[in-house]
C-alpha cells in the first residue's frame, strides 16, 4: 500500500483518488479552499441555486465507469441524469433560429433544412460525418491514452478535409475551425454555429484546427445531459464516493511545495510548515514554476505546453446569475445560444485582451424545481467567454462588471424576452472568481487537447520528468472539461498502479 498525496479536490483530482483507493493506496487530498469541486461550484440566494462551472455533461460515460470501478452503486443510482432535448437553440444576428434535437442526426438535419434553407442539414451532416473521421483516428491517443513522449500522431491533423482545386492556383484545404466554416460548410449560419462550439470551451476559431470538429461530434453523437440538483451534485457524488473508499480530505490546507528528494517527489509541504509525506503525489491544479521542483518538470514523458498560436491567453467565462420573477415557460430550450452580430469583433476582442461589445451569449435555464423557490419564480444563468483576468481587462472594477452584465443581459433578452423586467437579483462572477475557486492564473479555463497544430493545443502529459510526481485534471492530458478532467483521474491511476507500461483502459 502506497501513500499518494494529492493536491486539489477537482472533479479530476477526485476521479483518480477514488480510484487509487480502491486499489489499496492510502490517499490523502489537500485542498486550499474550503470545500471540494474545484470549477464545479454552486451559488445559491433567497432559493435559487446556480451552477458556476460547468452546466451540462458531456460523455457520461466517463463518470459511469469510475463508479462501477470504485463500487456497487452505479451513477444512476447516486445522481439523477436527465437528457437536455432539445439540446440547444440557437438565434442568429440576422435574426433566423434553429432548434436542434439531442443526439438525433436525422432531426438536426431536417431542422437545419427547414430552418436555415434545404440542403444545410446535408452540409452541415456531411461535416459531422469528416468529424466522425477525425474521432476514429483520433480517439484512443488523444483520450484513452496516456500521452506518449514522442506524441507524433496527434502532431498532424486528423480531420480529413475536402481538397478544392482552384483555377490557376494551388488546391486548399480548411487547416483551421474558421476555414471549415467558410470553404466547407458555405453558410454564415453554420460557420457561426461551428464558431460558437469552439468559442465556447476557449477556442479562437480563426487559429484552434480542424480537429476542434470533434467538439459538436461528441455532443451531437453522445448528447448533453443535466445533472438534477445541479452539477454540484455530480461533484458531492464523486466527493462521497471518495469518502466511502476512506479517502482523506484536508480542507484549507494550501500546498505550497512539492518535496523532492533524489530525484523523486516525496511529499507536498503545507502553507503551514507541515511537510507529508508520500510515494506518489498527483498534482490535480494548474502547475506552477513556484508549486513544483526546480528541475525541468515538462522532460521526459510529457509535451511542453507550446504557447497559443498567435500569443493569445487562454480566456476565461463571465457569468450573470439571475434570479427570475415569473415562472419558466414549458417550451424555453434548457440552452440558448444567441450568437453574435460580429463574430470577428468577438473574437478579436476575447483573444485580444479586450471586452467584446456585443459577445456571443449562451443561456441555461434548467427544468430543474431544485434551483428556484417555487414555480412561480425561474433560475437563469448567462454565460460569455471573455479575455482573462491578467493586466489587460481588469475584471476586479465594480463598474466594468455591472455594465457588462447588462451588455449579456441585453443580448439575452433575445431568447427570454421581458428579461430584464423580471429580475429580482442577479450575481456576477468573472476570472477573478475563478482565479479564487480554481487556483487558475488569471481565471482562465483549460480547453479540451486538440491534435493537429504540430501538438500547440495538446496538454501536458499526466507523467512528468519528476518520478512520482503526476497531472492530473483540465490543465494535463487529455485538457478541459467534465469528461476528459474524469478521464486524466483514470490515466493517472492506471499509471501509478500499473506502472508506465500502462497504455488505458481497452
């Protein structure tokens, strides 16, 4: 029996204690903030309940398997998962809609052909069905895997892009997001619904590649799903899971070192003085230069994180928590997405260091009874994606925070009409909040790994140079997100218990 230390309680940190205490380690978590759940965090006033990170689910999969490995109760058992149909609506600025069913190829094609004009489902199928190319080539070394030391088949793209011969000039093929849209699905309408999938999980859509064609595969394959309760739930679930495999946590208890000692990580030293030790220490928080041992920590087994191509900062989420008077109207779709008007502004803005004027705003509002006083009252969150906290947009001034709350209110209005008529209280939270609650620098919020790019948008692998020291959450391999979080738990446990002959789960 090994003593593992591990640093953080997030969704993936928790994800591999669980699981290496149910393979006889003895584990300890430390977690400089209160409470356990990293991003997967709850607001909560007069009644309402607001999720502050993550509001659906992608592939719960993920989360299914590590309750079968760590016990008898399965997930369902612990959470009520609900399937969100519709799975989103979307308004464009030249004022048409689209409603588009969960996981349903032939309903999203035959909403997009009636709403956008026939013959857009079958581009927009055609795409998904080059994405699903890009999946099969992609999806055991860019999620099920750990990252190998010379990760050369993420290197290159794998998105299979339609060659187009020019007259006179050379043939071209999409190479980015922004590309897909313009040369191979031929719609403002569609390139905007490609661009608001990248741009919702921190992608700037002129630079993230073709690869990024994976994100509205996953959704639109394996659906999106709402956690009743809130997503907090599914983080209370894993938390007491870990409880009841005798996982320990110590709360309020900042790590301010990792211990080496020949050659090995040994221990994380506390803000407090207290020095633990441990065979093994998984690092479940963005690293840091002044958290981790001055050798390089990156050789040996991982990838260099490179720079965002283009020098661009990795954004993080605004948010306005509104608390509704009146009741939700049965047909409101669970996520509205109202793109918009000027989508290079935006994403000048959002990767430029500035505050986009009218950004793209995406609104929850869950059928959930759990998250208002009664049912004559409604919970409503918006979210945009913004420059992070770091110098140039300072997201601390009171004044920059209340007038952007009206710009994505006035923006949301479009999907919730006689919205601002009907709030009784509403909570903002920026990078700053984040930077807080996760530890991250500047509040920013880790993407999914990306191949493609000559490895730009992968993560660092979840080995490191330093024996006994391993990554594990948003910020290592495979990146961001509930699911692949969930996944970089198992990749860091199958490595410990198994060793680095370990290749994931079959």
């Amino acid at each position: 029996m090994a003593r593992i230390a591990v640093i953080g309680a997030g969704a993936g940190a928790m994800a591999a204690a669980a699981r290496l205490a149910v393979a006889g380690h003895r584990v300890t978590v430390y977690e400089r903030s209160g409470t356990y759940g990293g991003s997967v965090g709850r607001y909560a006033h007069d009644g309402f309940t607001f999720d502050t990170g993550p509001g659906l689910l992608r592939l719960p999969a993920v989360w299914r398997d590590l309750f079968v490995k760590t016990g008898k109760e399965p997930l369902e058992r612990c959470v009520t998962l609900t399937q969100v149909d519709p799975a989103s609506r979307h308004l464009f600025a030249d004022g048409t809609s689209v409603t588009l069913p969960n996981a349903s190829r032939a309903g999203v094609t035959a909403a997009l052909d009636t709403a956008l004009g026939e013959g857009a489902g079958a581009r927009w199928g055609a795409f998904l069905d080059r994405a699903r190319g890009a999946w099969d080539r992609s999806r055991r070394p860019l999620l099920e895997e750990p990252l190998p030391p010379d990760p050369r088949t993420l290197v290159h793209d794998p998105y299979p892009a339609l060659r187009r011969r020019r007259l006179l000039r050379g043939a071209r093929r999409a190479g980015t997001v922004a590309e897909i849209g313009a040369w191979e699905l031929a719609d403002p309408r569609l390139a905007a619904l490609l661009d608001g999938y990248a741009l919702a999980y921190g992608l700037d859509p002129r630079r993230a590649p073709a690869s990024a064609a994976l994100l509205p595969y996953l959704e639109e394959t394996f659906g999106s799903w709402y956690v009743m309760g809130g997503m907090r739930a599914l983080a209370r679930a894993v938390y007491e899971r870990c409880l009841a495999r005798r996982v320990e946590f110590v709360f309020d208890a900042e790590v301010v070192r990792v211990v080496e000692k020949d050659g090995r990580a040994t221990g994380v030293e506390l803000a407090s003085g207290m020095v633990a030790e441990a065979d093994h220490v998984v690092l479940g928080a963005q690293p840091r230069a002044d958290l981790t041992p001055g050798q390089e920590l990156w050789s040996g087994g991982a990838v260099t994180p490179q720079p965002r191509p283009g020098g661009g900062a990795v954004p993080g989420r605004f948010m306005a928590l509104l608390s509704l008077r009146g009741g939700r109207h049965p047909d409101s779709a669970h996520r509205t997405v109202v793109h918009g008007a000027e989508g290079a502004d935006e994403r000048e803005a959002v990767f430029g260091g500035r505050v986009a004027d009218r950004p793209t705003v995406t609104v929850l509002r869950p059928d959930d009874p759990s998250t208002r006083p009664d049912e004559a009252h409604e919970a409503v969150t918006l979210v945009a994606t913004v420059a992070p906290h770091d110098g140039r947009v300072d997201w601390a001034d009171p004044e920059l925070r209340a007038r952007y709350a009206e710009v994505l209110i006035d923006v949301a209005s479009a999907a919730v009409p006689g919205l601002r008529e009907r709030i009784l209280h509403r909570e903002v939270r920026t990078p700053v909040e984040t930077a807080a609650d996760t530890g991250a620098v500047g509040g920013s919020v880790p993407a999914p790994a990306l191949a493609g790019a000559a490895g730009a948008y992968l993560h660092a692998g979840n080995r490191t140079g330093l024996p006994g020291l391993y990554l594990a959450g948003g910020w290592s391999h495979p990146g961001g997100g509930l699911a692949h979080a969930g996944m970089s738990g198992a990749l860091v446990a199958g490595l410990i218990v198994e060793g680095d002959g370990f290749r994931g789960s079959r």
